[in-house]
C-alpha cells in the first residue's frame, strides 16, 4: 500500500490579495507542517495536483517549493517528489494582561479582518518589556 500524500482542500488561496499566491501557498504548507498536520516524510501534493485543486499555475507552486526547500522545510527527491523534511517548531508567546499585539500585513487597507495569509509580522508589547516582532507562520500566542 502507497501512502497517499496530503491533499490540501481546506487551505485558501485569494487570487485578489496582494500577497502573492505562491507567497500564501508557502505559508498555508508551514502552517500545516507547524500544526503537525503535516508529519515529517509526508509526501506533498504535487504540481499537477495543487494546480488542479486550485486553479493556479506550477510555476507559483514552484516558486512556493522553492522557497520551503530553501529554508529546509521541504525536501525533493526524484522517486517521490516533494516531502515534508523537517518540522517546523512553533514558538508560544506569552501575553500578559494589558499587553498590545500589532499585526502588519500586507495590505494595511485590509481591514479589520485581517486573513491569516495577509499577516506578514506580529509585534507583543507586554507591559514593561521592549516589544518584539515574530513570525507570524510559526507563532503561537497565549493569554495569561
């Protein structure tokens, strides 16, 4: 029995953002993979199959790949394309009562529901401490 790779039918694209497609691409695969959904070996959709599935072309899914293999995220090989080669650790924030957090995204005029796609940086500013930007795909934040 082969295993089936992960299919992403719930991951949103929005051909209308700024954002560029293959930019949300690579950030719903690190969300995914950051969520455990995505074990390391799981082998990745591939090309034919996420342009199907999403009507965009493979040079954006390339371009996407591309920039997991880079950071070491995905790996290829040519007897099973591409695969998740590393987890990707979450990091949990603290926020503590009368904090701010800040959310930049792409477009500053999408508002005031930003999509998690848009986020391109996450800044806490906890009561006493110097605020500190995070990378929005692999940050967890908690309330106290």
């Amino acid at each position: 029995m082969t295993e089936q790779p992960w299919r992403a039918p719930d991951l949103s694209l929005n051909t209308l953002s700024p954002y560029p497609l293959w930019a949300q691409l690579a950030r719903g695969l690190r969300v995914a993979i950051i969520a455990a959904h995505l074990p390391i070996g799981t082998p990745l959709p591939s090309e034919a199959d996420l342009s199907d599935q999403h009507g965009i072309s493979r040079n954006t899914i390339r371009q996407a790949y591309s920039v997991l293999l880079d950071d070491g995220q995905v790996g290829k090989r040519q007897d099973l394309g591409y695969y998740v080669a590393d987890a990707i650790e979450a990091e949990y924030i603290q926020v503590l009562p009368g904090a701010t957090v800040t959310v930049v995204a792409a477009d500053p005029d999408h508002h005031p529901h930003i999509p998690w796609w848009a986020v391109t940086a996450i800044k806490v500013a906890n009561p006493g401490f110097e605020p500190i930007w995070y990378d929005p795909t692999r940050t967890v934040l908690t309330v106290s």
